[in-house]
C-alpha cells in the first residue's frame, strides 16, 4: 500500500511540475532557463550545512563554465582562422 501512495505523490508532483513549465502565463523559457543556470552554478542544490560542500561545488562549476567558454571562443578563433 505504501508503494502506491509513493508512485501517487510522485505523479502528482510530476504532473504539477509539468502544469508549470507549460503554462502560458509562467515565466518565459529564457528566464526559467537563466533561473536553473543560475541556481546550478550557485550551487543551490548543495548541502546547506556544509560550507566547503557548497563553495567547492561553486568553485568547481565556475570554472567549468569558464573552461567551456575559453574552448568556445578557441574553436571559433581557430575556424575563423582556416586551418
């Protein structure tokens, strides 16, 4: 019994969630999208309580991003270069 309330609530979140993202009248795709980037390299899905947790998993995304933007920039100097 307990496993159908499970599966019942996760439905029903998921379906809300769902209602959400597809309402014409919610937020637009680009903030939602510019909301989610932001929470992830915030680290907002961190463990509060511990500190280094959340300033390492903001550190390491950080300069993941920065890695990914210096290879974007890279690939199109070297493209627009022609070999």
């Amino acid at each position: 019994m307990a496993q159908r309330q499970d599966s019942d609530t996760e439905s029903r979140r998921i379906l809300e969630r769902v209602a959400r993202e597809t309402d014409p009248a919610a937020t637009s795709l680009a903030a939602r999208t510019a909301k989610a980037v932001r929470d992830h390299v915030a680290a907002a899905d961190a463990d509060r309580s511990d500190p280094i947790e959340v300033w390492g998993t903001r550190i390491g995304r950080i300069i993941g991003l920065l890695l990914a933007l210096g290879l974007m920039v890279w690939l199109v100097l070297f493209l627009a270069r022609g070999s």
